[in-house]
C-alpha cells in the first residue's frame, strides 16, 4: 500500500509539472501569435526642418556668466577687504570668535568681567 501511495505521489508530481509546461508554452505561442499580429504605421513622416535648432548662444552665455559671478561674490567680497585693509589679513589666528562679537558688540561685554575661561565672557543684564 505504500509502494502505491508513493508512486501516486511521483506519478501525481509529475503530471502537475506537465501541465505547467505545457501552460506556459501555450502562453508563449499566444504572445509570439499577437506579437506578430501587431502592425506599424507611420503617421507623419520624417522631414529636414529648414534651419537647425539650437538653444540662444547668447541666452545660455548670459545665464552661465551670471551664475558663474553670483558663485564668485564672497571672493570678491575678500578681495576687496583685504585691499581695504592695506593688504593686513583682516582676523588673524590670534583673534577668537568672542572677541570679534566683543568688538562688535560692546555694550553686551564686560571686558573686567571674565567668567573664568579664556575667550568667554559674561553678558550684562
């Protein structure tokens, strides 16, 4: 009884893998048959257009002209500060960020008034 449940079995695989393949080689003559059924036509056809186009050479040069000084702005910038302070580097190593807003600012500083850390000061109240 074994022998025959297990034969059932292989036999049953095996069928269901030949139906399988054989679906799915219907399905491939199916789509080779509307693949060849399908048709081109050409609605307009292709013509030389009188004059090339081509984008505004102007136009384009303009925008990368433009672009190209909006980036360089801030070296400018730097340029013009450094020939404004006599070719001077205008911050030095030595100067640190609380006393640039110290110089800026000194109504909010107390310079007597250090909190203990060198570069940190306290604000008035």
């Amino acid at each position: 009884m074994k022998q025959l449940n297990r034969d059932y079995q292989v036999i049953s695989t095996k069928h269901q893998e030949l139906l399988s393949r054989r679906e799915s080689a219907k399905l491939g003559e199916d789509v080779e048959q509307t693949a060849s059924d399908v048709t081109f036509r050409v609605i307009d056809p292709p013509f030389v257009p009188s004059k090339p186009s081509e984008p505004s050479k102007l136009l384009l040069n303009s925008i990368v002209l433009v672009a190209a000084l909006w980036r360089c702005r801030s070296a400018v910038a730097l340029l013009i500060a450094d020939q404004a302070s006599g070719g001077r580097p205008a911050i030095t190593g030595e100067t640190t960020r609380s006393s640039l807003a110290q110089d800026r600012y000194p109504d909010s500083f107390s310079g007597a008034e250090k909190a203990g850390n060198p570069g940190t000061y306290r604000f008035r109240p």
